[in-house]
C-alpha cells in the first residue's frame, strides 16, 4: 500500500513539473499555435493530477471505481471522487482545446480573407475550393512578382547611384541613420546605420547639415545645400537634398537625404575661373601691347561687316556691327574694300599700306589681312592687323621736306660762301690778310647756321643772335655792352643776313670802333613800331668812348655786306651815322620779311628737326 502511494506520488510531482515546463514555454515560446498547444496540454496534465485534488480534498466523496460499460445514472456509484474528478477535467479541457483550434482556424481563414479579399466558404464543394484556391495562388504570385520587381529596383538604384557618386540615406526623427544606399567608398552600411550626424559628420560642417535637416523636420519642406568636407588629401564636395517622409496619417516618420558628390564639378569650376582669371590678364597684356604700339586687330563676316575688335578706341568709336561703307571715308572706300574682297576671293593674305581721311587729320595705316576659313575651306570672314604707322610717314614726308630744305639751304649756302669769298678777297691786299677775314666771317655765318638749327629750323630770337655774334669779340655780359629789345624770332634767312650785318659791325669796333680802346662802349636795342600802318623792327647799334672817327673814304665788305645786302635781301633802310662819339648805325626792317611765314613746309621742317 505504501509503494503504490509514494509511485503515485512521483508521478504527481512528474506532472506537475511537465506542467510547469508547458507553461513556460506558453509564456516565452515562439509562435501562437504552439504556445496555445502548449498551455492546453499544461491544463490537462494539471487537471489530471490525483495530487491536485486530494489537496483539494475532493477525493473522498467521489466512488472508487468506473466501470467502462455502466451508463450515466450509475455513474456516481461506480467511480471513486477522484477519477470522477479527473474525467470530467480531462473532457472539460478536451473541450476547450477543440474551442481553442476552432477559434485558431478561424482566426486563420479571417486573416486569408482580409490579405487576398476573399472570403472563405467552409461549405463550399471541391470545385469551389479549387477555384478559390487557383485565386490564391495567382494573388501569391501577383505579390511575389511586385515583391520580386522592387527587389530589382532596389538592385538598379544601388548600380546607379554607385555610378553617379549619389548616397541615399535614411534618418529618423532623432536623426540616426536607418539604412544607407551606395556609401561613400572607404565606408559600408555598419558604419553609419544607427548613429547619428555628431558621430560621423567633421565638426567643421556639422553645424550647417545638423540645421537644415532640423529645419527640414519643423517645417516639413525639402532643403537644399552644399557642403565642404575637407580631407587629408583634398576636399571633397557634396550637394545635400534633405526631404522630410511622411506616413498615410501624414505624420513624419523621417529624412531621406541624398548626397551628390560634386568635387569635380567644382574642382572643374576651380579650374575654369582660374583659367578665366589667366585669361583676362593674357588679353589685358594683349590689348595694352596693341594699344601701346597702336595696332588694332579686329574682325569682319563676309559682308564686310564688323564683328569684333580689340579696342573701341577709334575716331569714329565702335565699329561693331557696322561695315566699312558706313566706317571708311568714300574716298578711301574703294582702296581698302578692294584688298578685303581679294582675300575672300583668293583665301590667301595681302598686306598694304592705306590712307584714310583727308588734310592733317590724314592717318596712315599698315593693314594686313588674312581669311578665316572653315574645316571645308569655306570663307567665313576676315581677320584684319592694322598698324597706325601715320608717325611713320609724316616722318618720311618730313624727310624729304629736310632733304629738300637741305639741299636749297645749302646751295644759299654756298652762294653765301662764294660771295664772301669772293668780296674778301677784292677787299684784301694779301693772301695773308685775306685768309684770317675770309675764316672770322665764315664763322659768323656758321654761329648763324647753329642758332637757326638749335631753334629747330622755326627761326632765331634776335637777342641770341646778337649775344652769339658780338660774343665772337668781347663777352656778351661784360659791362662795356648793353643788349636790350623785346623777343622777335628771324626767319632763318633773316637770321642769316642780318647775323652777317652784326658780325661786320662787330668786326669794324674791334678795329676802329669801341672796342679798339679799353673805354668804349657799345649799346645794341630793337623794337617793334608802327610805320605807315606798317609794323617794322627798329634796330639801334650806337658806339661811344672809342677813338674818334670819320666817314671813310671807300666802301668795303662790311659796308656792302650792311648797306647794299640788307636792303637787298631784308628790304632794310640803313643808316649808318659816323659822329664824333662813335658809330651809330640805325637799321629798320619791314617785320613781314624777317619773321617766319606760316607755310606748311616750314612747320612740317619744324617737326622734323
């Protein structure tokens, strides 16, 4: 009796540890059929423990046994308390697990219904049950062809953002990344899926993207930007697309940012405003080494019309857009027209000096001209050089204007030289005293020459001319001689009759005049009158304190070279007073002779000198 009671003991104890074993895993398992299984199982172990009823105390009122084939009315007197007990618990949880699988079941067909839409019919023949069937496996595979067609999209966006330098991303509300498309290529997934910007981001652009996905979330607007990231190497640039998700409630769930790699679009901008900036110099230069040299370049179509050129700088201003029948006076027209039109027609360059313009505002141009053509040989226009070289001709004009001026100065010249020569030597009694005349006056007239080319062949101011010539003899600003007068500027020839005339006089004080003792004087002065509504030089040579003299009794050179030259080239009336004092020598000459004339030669020889 004690054996059987300490078996059915164990087994109690047995089932209630199985027990316990089912219920835990009901709690903790995986799965909702087995967990409900599990927790069916659980209560018909329990209900069928002998142990749990005798701690109920049910077990002395129920009979001992139940024989199998009794029927209900004698089923009280047949069972003992505690296998009656233990029946009706095991059919009470056999009925329970039935409601259970049931309710499952039809949990389960529910669930079909709402995911494929269509509603189970439990009482529906074979046929029915195979058409439904047919549809759900068509819906299936209509799901797996969707599920299958976004994995391959998945796949393309991975390729193509991978080929693009374009990164996908997704952040929550509180900024960590979810999921990551194409990372940057010393990165993968593990890396950036959940941390956040303060984790990955350098702290120098931080800030700025940290901001815009804020403002982003509270506004609920995409927000566009650039970012600098700045690398051991070289920095790297990114546009960042920042959009804010919404779900069906329109409540946001995150960010999706998309990062454009464009560092070498902007090294690439870098580089072409760098170039830009080299360039505009290289033109700068260009253009200040064309203007420096006046040369224009510039270019025209076929129809001769302007289409650009470096410098608007021109007399008539800009030339672009107009053509040459508007620009080019008509006389010039057929000249400069007819070059160009050559070089369309033959394609081949021509260079040729042209005129454009008339009188002094003439210039003068060095032109080359060469075709631009086309891949196919086709003309497209022309491309012209012209060099202002109007300096360059005036000069050549001026040239020979000297060579000219030159070549008639010096046969007067040399008429001068042979006249002088041939007066001194009949005013000389001897080669000795010939000789020393003939140099002193050839001097003089070589003062004479110097002065006028000093002065740029424009004349001589007279106050010069005196100082040079008398200066031959006694110093200019000793005090035994006075110069006076206003400027009057001498015609070169004036200058040279009228410097021969000093010279003689100079001559003759050395020899009997004031300046042949150590006390005389000599007072020289001009000035400008009106005679006879004529303006006339009034000049004045007066000596004092020298010997005394006489009139001679024979003309000399110097006499004829005073007297009879003068009047002859100058058209002066002469003067001269041989008073006790001295020699006094009065001279007036008409101011209309003795100035410069206006003569487009003379100015022209001016410039040139």
């Amino acid at each position: 009796m004690n054996g059987s009671a300490d078996a059915a003991t164990t087994i109690a104890i047995a089932q209630l540890g199985t027990v316990a074993a089912l219920v835990i895993f009901a709690i903790v398992g995986r799965g909702v059929t087995a967990r409900c299984l599990a927790l069916l199982a659980g209560c018909v172990l329990f209900l069928s423990s002998d142990l749990v009823w005798q701690v109920a105390g049910w077990a002395s009122d129920v009979p001992a046994s139940l024989p199998a084939s009794v029927g209900i009315a004698d089923f009280a007197t047949a069972a003992t308390g505690t296998q009656l007990a233990v029946a009706m618990a095991t059919a009470a949880a056999a009925i329970g697990g039935v409601v259970l699988v049931l309710a499952y079941a039809v949990r389960r067909v529910a669930g079909a219904h709402d995911r494929t839409g269509v509603k189970p019919d439990l009482t529906a023949t074979p046929q029915a049950a195979e058409a439904r069937n047919k549809r759900l496996m068509g819906i299936l595979q209509r799901e797996h062809e969707k599920l299958r067609s976004v994995r391959e999209m998945h796949r393309y966006l991975e390729l193509a953002t991978r080929n693009s330098q374009i990164t996908v991303l997704f952040q929550d509300l509180d900024l960590r990344y979810q999921w990551v498309v194409n990372p940057r290529p010393y990165l993968i997934p593990e890396d950036i899926v959940g941390k956040s910007d303060e984790e990955i981001l350098p702290e120098q652009v931080r800030p700025l993207v940290i901001g815009h996905k804020t403002r982003a979330l509270q506004t609920g607007t995409t927000q566009t930007f650039e970012i600098e990231i700045p690398g051991n190497d070289e920095r790297a640039w990114f546009r960042m697309d920042v959009v804010p998700i919404s779900n069906d409630d329109n409540r946001l769930t995150g960010l999706v940012c998309t990062a454009i790699d464009i560092s070498r679009s902007k090294r690439l901008d870098m580089m072409r405003t760098d170039l830009s900036r080299r360039l505009a110099e290289t033109l700068q230069r260009f253009n200040l080494a064309l203007r420096s040299e006046k040369i224009m370049v510039f270019s025209q179509d076929t129809d001769l019309r302007y289409t650009w050129a470096n410098s608007d700088e021109t007399q008539i201003g800009s030339i672009i857009g107009r053509t040459d029948d508007e620009v080019v006076p008509e006389p010039d027209r057929a000249q400069i027209m007819g070059l160009k039109k050559r070089v369309i027609e033959t394609k081949r360059p021509v260079s040729g000096e042209i005129g454009v313009g008339e009188g002094a505002d003439r210039r003068w141009y060095d032109l080359h001209i060469e075709p631009n053509l086309k891949p196919d040989g086709t003309v497209l226009g022309i491309t012209c050089a012209s060099i202002d070289i109007t300096h360059r001709k005036r000069n050549e004009e001026q040239m020979r204007l000297v060579m000219r001026e030159l070549t008639h100065r010096t046969k007067n010249l040399l008429t001068v030289v042979i006249a002088i020569a041939r007066q001194t030597s009949t005013q000389s009694p001897t080669v000795e005293a010939f000789v020393p005349a003939l140099i002193a006056r050839l001097r003089a007239l070589s003062a004479a020459q110097d002065l006028i080319v000093a002065d740029e062949w424009a004349g001589v101011d007279i106050g010069d001319l005196v100082r040079v010539l008398v200066g031959q003899f006694i110093p200019p600003h000793s005090s035994r001689v006075t110069i006076s007068g206003p400027p009057v500027i001498l015609s070169p020839e004036a200058s040279q009759n009228l410097g021969l005339a000093i010279h003689e006089l100079a001559a003759n004080a050395v020899q009997y005049g004031a300046f042949a003792n150590a006390k005389g004087s000599l007072d020289v002065s001009w000035a400008v009158k009106t005679v006879d509504e004529k303006e006339v030089l009034s000049f004045t040579w007066a000596e004092t304190g020298g010997p005394a003299v006489s009139e001679p009794t024979r003309r000399g050179f110097g006499m004829t070279v005073i007297e009879r030259n003068l009047s002859r080239a100058l058209r002066a009336d002469v003067d001269l007073a041989f008073t006790p004092g001295g020699l006094v020598a009065n001279m007036t000459l008409p101011l209309e002779g003795i100035v410069p004339f206006a003569s487009p030669d003379r100015a022209l020889l001016a410039q040139a000198s």
